[in-house]
DNA sequence: ATACAGTTCTGAATCGATCCAGAAGGGGTG
DNA sequence: CACCCCTTCTGGATCGATTCAGAACTGTAT
C-alpha cells in the first residue's frame, strides 16, 4: 500500500500534524524541517495528502457539478452545449477548481442517487425544464446551485443566468413577419413528450411543458400575432430530439404535403440546419423558397447562412460557474439576463407570392 | 447544519451501522426498519450519505479524471477533442461513474497538485506529448491511467489507444504524392517549442519533440522521400497553436512567396481549415491551385471538402475509458492501435504545371 | 534570574461514513 | 429442552487527513 501522513511522521520522527502542516501550511514550521520532510516523503513514495480525507476533513471539494438533463455523451454532440461548457471550464479553470461532469441515468429513482452522490460543492443545472426532481434532489442535499433558465418558481436566492427567451424569439420571428410570411411552421424538440415527430396540435404555445421550448413558441408567436397571424393558423412541428436528422425528420411531411410553410421557425439552430437539409434533400420541388430560422448561433450557423438570434453560450457557462463559485453578495445579482440579439443571414427572404 | 447518519439513527433509536445498511445494503436489515428509517431521515432532510466519506471509507471515488495538457477551456473549443471526450463519457455513463475534468495549470509546480488533489480513481491523458511530468505525477500518485498514444517508453502495463500515426500520414500524404506534388508543406502546431509562427527549419522529422507531430511527419515525408522527395526540400511550416487562425497565419508568408508549394499537408484538420482560409483570403492571386490536406476528420471537414485521414475520435475516447474502468486481464490488451482510412475529398488535386 | 513574546511542534478530537465480528432474538428440529 | 441456524441489529475500529489549544523551546528585555 502507499504510506500515509503517519508513516511519513513516523520515519521523520514528528506528527501527523506537522507532517500535514508541511503541506498545507508551510508558514507553521521552520523550513528545515519542511524539507527534511517533503524529501523524505518522496523517497517513502509518499503520494502526497489523500484528496478524499482531506476534503472530509475540510468540509468542501474543490469541484462543481454540472447536471446535464440528458445523456452527457449526448451534450459533448450539440454544439451550444459544448460552449456552454466551454465557458464554465474557463471560469472554473480560473478558480482552480475542477469540474464533475455528472451523467443523469434515464430512471427518474436513479437521478436522485446520482446527485446524492456527486462529490462537489455545488451545481450548474444545464437546462432542466420541468425536471423538477433533479433540482429538489439537490436542494435536499443542501447545495448551492445555478441553473441556466429563469424559473417561474425562482426565489429570491436562487440563482440562474438565462436570456429573455421569449423576447429573443420575438426578435426574429418579427424579422421573418416583416418579410411577408405568414403561413409559417414553428418548430421544436419534445414540445409535448412522447409526441410522434411531424406536425402537432398545440391549443396554445403555453401548454408546451418545457419553459425554453415555452418561452421560444410563445415569443414566435407573439410576432406573428401582432401581423393578423392567429395561432391557430400557424403549424407546430415536433423533433423526437435536438439533432439535425430529427429536425429534417420533423419537417418531411409538411414539406412534401400540399400547402408546405414559406418559413419555419425552429427552437434551436440544430434543428434549423436540419429544416435545411431536408430543403436541400428535396431540391427545387417545391413551388416557393422556404426561410429558416434558428436559434443559439452555433459556428455551423454562419458557414450555413442561416437566419437566428445569438445568445452568448461561453458567456452563459461563465457566469453560471462565476456566480456558484463566488455568490454575490446581492441577492438581485444572482438573477441574470444576458443579451439576445437576431442575426439575419440568407436563410431568410422575402416571401414570394406563389 | 445537515444532519449525519448518526443524528438519523438517534432519531430512530437504531445504530449507526443499521441507518448506513438502510442506504447501502439493504439486505441486512428489514423491510419495515429500512422504511422507517428512510422515512424519518427524509423527514430530518437527511441528504443521504455524505459522498466524501463515503469514498474516504470504501477506498474509491466513483469518478475518474481526464487531464488535457492544454486549457480546459481549449478542449471545448477543438472538434477532435470533444469527440473523444463524448466518447469517454459514453463509457464512463455506461459505467455508471463520473467525470472529473481537471485543468491543468500553466504552471509546472503547480501542475503536480492538481494532479494530487484531483479525488478520481484514475486518470485518462489526453495527448500528452512530452509532459512526461504530468505522467509521473500520476504514476507517484500510484493511480491507474491511460494514455492517447503509445509512448516509446511503454511498460507492458502501460495502458494506450492510439492510433499508428506515422502510417496514417503516409497514406494521405502518397495520395498527394501520387497526384503529382512535389514542392510541398508540412504544417503543424508546436513542431519545435517556442518556435515562431511560418517556416521553419527541422534537420530530421524526428527532431519534433512532440511524439504525435513527430509521428504525422515522419509518415508524410516517407511518402514524399519514396517518390524522391528529399527531406530538406520539404518545407516545416509552424503554428503557434491548433486552431484555424494559427493555421491561416503559419501558412501565410510562405503562400505570399516566390514560389508557393502546390500541397499543404496538416497535422490536424484544424489548421488545414486554416490553409484553406488563407488561400480564400488571397482568391486566385496564385498561378496554380493548392492542394490541402488534414488530420481527424471532423464534422467541419466534410463540409469543407477537405482531404483528410479519419480517425476514430469517440472510439478511442469510449476504449480509453473502458481500458481505465476494466483494465483487461491480458496486459497486451491494454494497447490499442485504432485503424486510421484517408478520405479523399475535394481539397486534392492533380498538379498543374505552372 | 524572571517574565514575556514568538516560534515550532504535538496530541487529541474530529470530519461522516463503512465494515466486520459478534450479540440478540426467533424459529425449526430432534 | 437443548441445539443450531438464520435473520436482524450493534459497537468499535477504521479510512487519512485537518484543526486548534496548548506544550516545549528560544531568545530578548527587564
């Protein structure tokens, strides 16, 4: 086995304790002995303090969690949450603390243990909606957290760094009202759960249960009701996931039925590149150019000249790891909006009468 | 303050032991007890087993470490590098534990305690060149680990996936030989340290010190050397670092020469992304077309039309965790050389005569 | 010589669990 | 009733460090 503290005390003839002290706290003895003992642990091949017991013993790690909703090899796969992370790991890399990427089991029973059981300090919830037990399994465990979505249940101490989703949606779909189109197509991942991909009946945009996909629908169709589009004219498309072959999925029927949308408006840029693919897949069948719209402005969405509204990803991940790393001392300052603004490129143009 | 197992067993009036075999060993006692046991420490908001202690007694963490020579927050921000970690956490999901990503500081000194502190049963090295210090403050810490890449210095109980770098090369760099090329570039990040962007001079490949580049060009110039391609008339281009900026700016100076080489080949797909930026920025201000080549095979280069040898990027990072979390029983099972395949795209092309 | 302040080092308590040998209790068998 | 087995529960040792009050020593001023 590797010696420990006391078998180094024991060679050098000293404590335990000073033996710790020559590690954590130098200013506590005379530098001779200090050497005297870090050169003799090194020949005992001594590995050096156990971060186990000492973070036992300190009563904190030195690493936070970061909870994805979904599967984790999923999240290294999308793009915004990629950056996302990205973010979070420069501001934790500044604090010198570490990062626990911890995967959330599909069964609802087993996601209470993985977060009971998650060696940290604290949590980033990446977008959980309406997964409402992963967060009260972490309010049991009395950690601070932060989560990246307003919640209409946030109290004054909760704390989260999110956009103005339905305003940032608003934005653009504004943008695509203003060039003409009304007979549009909204599109979004899980809208309702375990609702088959394709066109779906939503009475309003406020029964979507997820508040993200919630707010986005809500702010299109804001837009769209203030050109004369009522709702219920307006089509709403299902994606079994965020990926790009399920927004084309989503979109086939509709493209290849006989009245398809001269826009759609999609939840997530993923999503709208895969609208894309599917437009590039039937090539020029159809009777009119169809606009596409994203949302996030991922690095594909520029090379793609797709229409969207750019949230600050990194910016995000940042100030969620800053804001769990060291708690305002304001409250108020724990509830932060970040600026959305639309990005219009070439997906989106005028539309033409057919 | 949260109680502790102890404060829930008073409260029941049963011992320590039995509240801990409630949660951990539920075999060991009875239904009825476990159940009430359950109940009360719910009701005393008993946040389950504290995960540190836990992990203190048991002897293992649950989580295993990836350490990146570069930033943590660099990582995010290369394709390849996030494929490979999507790869590992699939593994490490699978498995049931966590991830812990752990920055590295810039810092030699302070690079050991990172690695001491991290609280992980075992560490996956991302590309480690010759940072062979970060290796031996894993090996002091007596920690299982694998690396990305077979190292010269391999012991049979060395645990790698990599893949046969040398091979890989010459196979897209014949591809570029057999299409005609014969004044070319070799580009790559940190092929001598501390070397300034653009050309450089290099006696022998073998004098990169950094084992992957080393490798990748000693494969692109024994293809060039069996077509009767000298070394030296090989130009070494340098980046100062892997991304797509670095790559355009290395390769700049030499594009705006004399006599520009007719191929580029990269050590990642990165930075021949980068060469390609470069030769849009110029347009056709250059007598002849220049044939580019890269290193992964990412998502961007697909789209790009970019030449490149693909490596299986989540594969290697799904082995290398599973080498980690089980290790094989036959030591020669623990090196794993992944098949590379170069993929033609539209990046090469034939020489023309100038 | 005495007192006092600093510096350097020690010892015991502590963090919050798990583990294991064994005690207590219940039930069945000869 | 004695014996044994089985299930259920307990107590104390243990994991490997940190912490802090105080002991021992050193040196200086009185």
């Amino acid at each position: 086995m590797k010696p420990t503290l006391q078998d180094v005390a024991n060679a050098v003839g000293v404590s335990r304790s000073t033996v710790s002290n020559a590690y954590s706290r130098p200013d506590q003895l005379s530098t001779a002995l200090r050497a005297k003992i870090l050169d003799t642990a090194q020949r005992l091949g001594y590995p050096g303090p156990n971060p186990t017991a000492r973070s036992l013993r300190r009563g904190f790690v030195g690493a936070i969690g970061v909870l994805f909703t979904s599967q984790l090899s999923y999240a290294f796969t999308d793009p915004f949450a990629v950056r996302f992370l990205a973010g979070v790991s420069e501001a934790v890399e500044q604090h010198g603390t570490s990062l626990l990427l911890v995967p959330l089991p599909a069964e609802h029973s087993r996601v209470r243990a993985a977060v009971e059981n998650a060696a940290v300090d604290g949590f980033c919830v990446y977008c959980v909606g309406d997964e409402d037990w992963v967060l009260s399994a972490i309010r049991d465990r009395g950690l601070p957290y932060v989560t990246t979505a307003s919640r209409a249940d946030a109290g004054p101490t909760d704390r989260y760094v999110g956009i103005d989703e339905r305003a940032a949606a608003r934005s653009v779909a504004e943008h695509v009202a203003a060039l003409g189109h009304r007979r549009v197509a909204l599109l979004g991942d899980a809208v309702l759960p375990d609702a088959p991909p394709g066109p779906l009946r939503l009475a309003d945009p406020s029964e979507a249960p997820h508040p993200t996909t919630r707010g986005r629908l809500t702010g299109f169709a804001d837009a769209f009701a203030a050109t004369g589009v009522p709702w219920p004219a307006i089509t709403v498309l299902n994606a079994s996931s965020n990926s790009r072959a399920a927004g084309a999925a989503a979109v086939a029927t509709v493209l290849a039925g006989d009245h398809p949308p001269t826009a759609v408006l999609a939840c997530s840029d993923v999503l709208a590149l895969g609208v894309l693919d599917a437009l590039a897949e039937i090539g020029s069948r159809l009777a009119h150019p169809v606009s596409v719209t994203g949302f996030d402005d991922i690095a594909e969405a520029a090379t793609a000249g797709l229409t969207t509204v750019c949230q600050p990803a990194e910016e995000k991940g940042r100030l969620a790891a800053a804001l769990l790393l060291a708690p305002p001392a304001d409250p108020a300052a724990g509830h932060v909006l970040l600026p959305t603004e639309p990005v219009i490129r070439t997906s989106t143009r005028p539309v033409t009468r057919s």
